[in-house]
C-alpha cells in the first residue's frame, strides 16, 4: 500500500510507472496481466487505500476531490483521489487489471461521499466517459456503472436537485446504447405515486373563483395516469369538460408582450421547480406567469400525443368521437401556446419537434426494441457464369446520368450558346458504315449496330434530315438507314432500290395523289358551277370523240369493254362536263394497269 501512496505524489503521467509498481506488489506469475486471484488481492488493497483518502479528506474539512492537491510551478497539481483513480482507470484500458475494477471503486466512493462530494466525482465520472464506454471495459462494468447511478437518483431529491438529477440521466442516455432494454419502460408503466396535494375547501377571504382553482389542479390526476381517460368513458368526458373551463379562462385572459418580457425565463431555468406550489392565494400571480401557463398546456399536448399512438390492444384505442375531440382540443392548445409570450411561435415549433421525437421513440418500444446496430453488408464474390443484376441509373441510362450531372456541377452549361451541335447525317453514320465493310472484320460485339443509343440518335437524325434513308429502315433495318454514297460498291448494291421498283413507288403516290385530288375538287364545286358548264357542253361535243378516241387504250378494252362503247361513255361523260384533273388521272391509271399494278384506293368509275 505505501507504494501506491508513492506513486499518487507522483507527477509522471500513469504509463510510465503504473505496470511497474503493480508488479512490485503483486508479484504475478505473468508479466503483463494479472491472474483472478492477483486481481482479487490487488481490489482489495486499492479499496483499503481509498477509504482511508476518504477518511483522511473528511477530517481536514476539504472536498475529497480535492485532498491533497498541491501547487506546482504555478499550476494546480491533481488532487490524491482523482489520481488514484486514474491510475487504476489506465490499468484497466490497458487491460494489465480487471476490467471492473475502475467501477467498483467509483461505486465505492460515491457511497462513501455526501452528496455535495458526490457531484465532484459525478463530474470526474462524466469527463471519463469516453474511456469509461469503450467495449473492453463498458462490458465488464455496465451494470455497476448502472447501480451506482440508480442509487444516487434515490438519494437525491426530485424537487431540490432537479439539475444533478438529469446530469445522471444524460450520463446514462450517452453511456448506454439506444437500444439498451435496461432504459426502457417497456410496459409504460405510469408513476402513479406522484400525487399533486392542493386544497380542497375555500379559505377565508380568497380573492379568486375557488370552483375554477379546483378544476385547474384536478386535471393533474389525468395527466398523471392517461391510460385510465380511455378505459372509463365518464372520466374522459369529466376531463374534457374540466379542460374546456381552463382552455376558456386562458384565452379569455390572454397574456400581454409587457407580461411576458417581464419574466426572464433564462434566469427562471437556473432555480427550475418541477412542481409549482399549489396555494390558492398564488393562483392569481401564476396565471399571469407564462411559465405557468406553458408547462400546463405542454402537459396537455403530451397527453394528447400519448392517446392518439396506437395501443398494443384494441381495447386502447380511442373511439372516433373521442379523436375528434383530442384534435380540437390539441388545435386549440397550440393556439394558445403560439399566443403566449415570449417567443410564442418558436416555442411551439419546439415542443412539436419533441414530441415527434418521442413518438418514434414510442413506435420503437412497442416494435420490441429491435437493435438499431446493424452488421456491415459483406461483398459476396459474383461466381463465374452467375447472372449480374443490371445496373440501375438514376435517370434511366448512363448518358442522361452523367448529363444530369455535369449540368449540376456545371450550371453554365446549360446556357452555353454551343451547346446545341447536331452533325450531319453523312459524318454521324460514317462510323456504322465502316464497320459493315466485309474486310473491316468487326465483331458484333463491338458494331456500332449493337450500341442502342447510337442507332437511336442516328434515326432521329435521318428522321430530320434524311427521309428517304429513314423509310429504308422497316426493310433493311439499322444498316439500311446509312446513306449510300458512305457504303463500299459491294455493299451499296444490298441496300440500293432497283429502277423498275422505284417507278412503281413513285406511280404508286401519284395515283394517290391524283385520287385524292379529285375527291377534293369534287367535293369543292358548287352546283352553280356544274350548270353554267352545262351551255359549253354543246359547243365541245365535237372535241369529246377525239379525247374518247385518245382515252381508248389496252387498259381500258381489258375492263370488258369495246372501243365503241368506251365511246360513248365518253360522250356521256363529256355532256355533263369534265371535271378538273380527270383527264390526268385517267391516264395515270391506265399507265399503272399497264405496268401491271392496281391500286384498291384509286376507283375509276367513282371517278368518272
């Protein structure tokens, strides 16, 4: 034991003689970690040595944090006690010593301090935290570290050291992992015991409505078990009544700017209550207080929030007039908390945020707390011969991604005057055309037919600026589409129309055109116009028998019909006139007949 007492007046840092003077004590039978019983021998010296700094720091009337400090060239040294301690934590990191060891001693010197002392090593605690959590040492001493800090809840009061208090509870929210069951109230289990006392019968001379004073603190009974609002229809309807006469009295008496600004709530949250006094003869000064006024309709809203989360039973759910009420007395209470001053608005921005936090909070609990740790994804080599998933983008395919992307990053782009540069249909097929030479050798794989971006940009080009290369592409396909002058000779001859087809084509849409035409004009001529033709009738008898007779051709005698009767349904036609462009299209359909094509849409009878 004296040479850990030599060893706390020492003002080397732990590393450098900490393993050695354990060591010298212990004597292990290994050189750098002590067996069970060695570690059972050196607690106990270790405990021994700090009851006996408690008791030595006890009676020189100094904090025992502070015990033994000393100044050393004009700084602080570290007080006897915060040394040994640390020490005994650097053991442990190095895992030369039991794990647990650092936890027991802090267990044992927060029970052997008042509760003065005890936020002094409650602050040492807190600024080890980061040592204290990591894995080697939390597992071995979580619980301890849990003990020790329930049991300085319970020695602290609620009303008094309301601060201390919820430095243990953050202490313990970050020590422990969020999915940490030992922190979770997982049946919702209400403190029922947390009774607000106030006075039942009006004293003398009161100067304020005793009825409404009763109603105000008899809501604290609900707020302090919401669950029994659902299963009793008559206690619901008690408390919305009860709060409708509060809610009424509020909004009645509305706080103003002077009222609000005149009570700092900076200064009031350094000597914060958690319960307000509950005398009748200070109800008219607490309703003027903003404070007041915010933590009695917080409580409201977290009691909403509670009873509209689903429960784990039917039976816990609200009926539907009962969320209809819970949503117009929630709307109202915001209402009024965005009225009162200070800061109304943000506030209540606050607050909501809160409670969606907690909402998720609760959604967790009821799901059974699953762990939010989750293992890292291992990458699974891709077997030969296994199909790969393709490979999804963001707009659909790799250019527009990329595009996308650039302009992001680039936003000038967009505005760039060269931007836009559509090439010409010769230089953008000329890669394709290359590799349809024979001789060239290109592998499908690596054709440019096989790029379907490529072939789609090319056919809106030739859409735009080569029709007749266009119109090749549902006979020839892709490679049809390329302009032939870039083709080898061998290959030209493949996709190159022959005369004959291309006459045919070509009187094809002449006969069309010519039909449709007529149909056009012939819907187009007023029957004004067909009388007035008919007195030139007369005078071009003469000339019909020379059309007639110049109109007689194979086409027509293979209709079934003689020269002479096509004569005469040539002057009949010529006595009530020709139309125009019948002539014309009558001769074109007799040069189609002849070259041995007929065309269903062209009916030279409707015609003539």
């Amino acid at each position: 034991m004296d040479a850990f007492r030599r060893a706390i007046l020492e003002p080397a840092p732990p590393e450098n003689f900490a393993l050695k003077m354990v060591q010298e004590v212990i004597k292990p039978q290994k050189q750098t970690k002590l067996v069970q019983d060695e570690n059972q021998l050196l607690e106990n010296i270790l405990r021994t040595l700090l009851q006996e700094l408690v008791s030595a720091a006890v009676q020189s009337g100094e904090r025992i944090m502070e015990y033994g400090q000393s100044i050393v060239d004009g700084e602080v040294a570290q007080g006897q006690i915060p040394r040994l301690l640390d020490i005994v934590l650097y053991l442990c990191e190095k895992e030369h010593v039991e794990a647990g060891m650092i936890f027991q001693l802090l267990e044992d010197l927060t029970e052997m301090s008042t509760m003065r002392n005890c936020k002094d090593v409650f602050g040492y605690i807190e600024s080890k935290q980061d040592i204290l959590g990591k894995p080697e040492l939390f597992a071995r001493g979580k619980l301890v570290m849990l003990r020790t800090c329930n049991q300085l809840l319970r020695r602290l009061s609620k009303a008094n050291d309301v601060v201390f208090c919820g430095r243990i509870i953050m202490f313990l929210a970050h020590f422990f992992p969020l999915s940490e069951r030992s922190a979770v109230n997982i049946k919702g289990v209400f403190n029922t015991s947390n009774e607000t006392k106030y006075e039942k019968e009006a004293p003398e001379g009161i100067a304020i409505d005793f009825n409404f004073y009763k109603t105000f603190w008899s809501l604290q009974e609900h707020f302090c078990n919401p669950a029994s609002l659902t299963l009793a229809p008559t206690k619901w309807q008690k408390f919305t009544a009860s709060l409708m006469v509060v809610l009424n009295t509020f909004e009645a008496q509305p706080l103003s700017d002077e009222e609000g600004n005149s009570n700092n709530l900076e200064d009031e949250a350094a000597t914060f209550s958690i319960k307000y006094l509950t005398s009748s003869k200070l109800m008219g000064l607490e309703l003027k207080d903003p404070s007041f006024r915010r933590h009695f309709l917080v409580q409201c809203l977290i009691l909403f929030d509670y009873l509209k989360a689903p429960g784990k039973n039917d039976k816990d759910l609200p009926s539907e007039t009962m969320k209809e009420e819970i949503i117009s007395c929630e709307e109202r209470v915001k209402k009024l908390l965005e009225m009162t001053p200070p800061k109304g608005k943000e506030f209540l921005n606050s607050i909501e945020h809160i409670l969606e936090r907690e909402r998720n909070w609760v959604w967790w609990k009821r799901d059974g707390c699953p762990p939010f740790e989750k293992p890292p994804i291992e990458k699974k080599s891709v077997q030969e011969g296994a199909k790969k998933r393709k490979l999804r983008w963001r707009l659909g395919n790799k250019e527009l991604s990329q595009l996308w992307k650039w302009a992001d990053q680039n936003p000038n782009a967009l505005t760039d005057p060269q931007r836009v540069c559509t090439p010409a249909v010769t230089e953008y097929w000329k890669p394709l055309a290359e590799d349809m030479d024979v001789t060239a050798g290109i592998e499908a794989e690596y054709h440019h037919k096989s790029n379907r971006v490529y072939c789609w940009k090319g056919l809106r080009f030739s859409a735009r600026q080569d029709l007749d290369g266009f119109s090749r592409f549902t006979e020839y396909g892709i490679e049809g589409v390329v302009p032939l002058e870039l083709l080898p000779p061998d290959v030209r001859s493949k996709y190159q129309a022959k005369p004959n087809e291309r006459s045919k084509r070509a009187k094809k849409e002449d006969i069309k055109g010519a039909a449709h035409q007529v149909e056009e004009n012939q819907i187009a001529t007023p029957a004004s116009e067909i009388d007035m033709e008919g007195s030139r009738a007369d005078l071009e008898a003469s000339e019909a028998p020379i059309d007639s007779d110049a109109a007689i051709t194979p086409g027509n005698i293979s209709r079934g019909g003689t020269p002479d009767k096509q004569q005469k349904q040539s002057s009949d036609n010529t006595d009530g006139g020709h139309e125009p462009g019948q002539i014309e299209a009558d001769t074109e359909a007799e040069a189609g007949m002849i070259d041995g094509e007929t065309d269903a849409e062209v009916d030279l009878d409707a015609v003539s």
